[in-house]
C-alpha cells in the first residue's frame, strides 16, 4: 500500500507527505526484518538454521536504525504536547 502511495496512484501527494511515505515503508521493512530474525531465532533453538554469512553496511543499518528511532521520538514527543 506504501508502494501505491509513494506512486501517487491515489492522487497527488506534497513533499512531507512523501516522505512520510518513505518512512512507513522502510519501516515496514524493518518489521518484516525483525520478523524474519525471530524466526531464525525458533529456527536456532530447533537446531534447524543453516548459517549463510554476508556482508552488511553497518553505515546503512545505523541510518535505517537512526530513522526508526526518530520517527518514534517525534511521535512521543508530540504526544506529550497534546497531554
């Protein structure tokens, strides 16, 4: 659904809202990272995992956590405002 916004199938969209796009969608990736990594998790516990080593950008892995953790901030905060 992200992907359709971001694409402005549903109809025009101004720069902050894409963005906002953005961070939805790389969020959900996250999520579904963190779910694959629990099941690798149950997977270890079964001893069922096969080991596949690569190579990870530790630059793109802070980035990508940076964002989440921002977003976060920026919604607690504004929660507080309103109480």
């Amino acid at each position: 659904m992200s992907e359709a916004l971001a694409e402005q199938l549903f109809g025009d969209l101004n720069p902050r809202q894409l963005s906002s796009i953005s961070t939805i969608a790389k969020s959900g990736e996250h999520l579904l990272s963190l779910i694959n990594d629990l099941l690798d998790v149950s997977k270890i516990a079964a001893g069922k995992l096969e080991l596949n080593i690569t190579q990870v950008s530790f630059a793109e892995l802070c980035k990508s956590s940076l964002l989440l953790v921002r977003q976060q901030a920026i919604t607690r905060r504004s929660d507080r405002r309103r109480e």
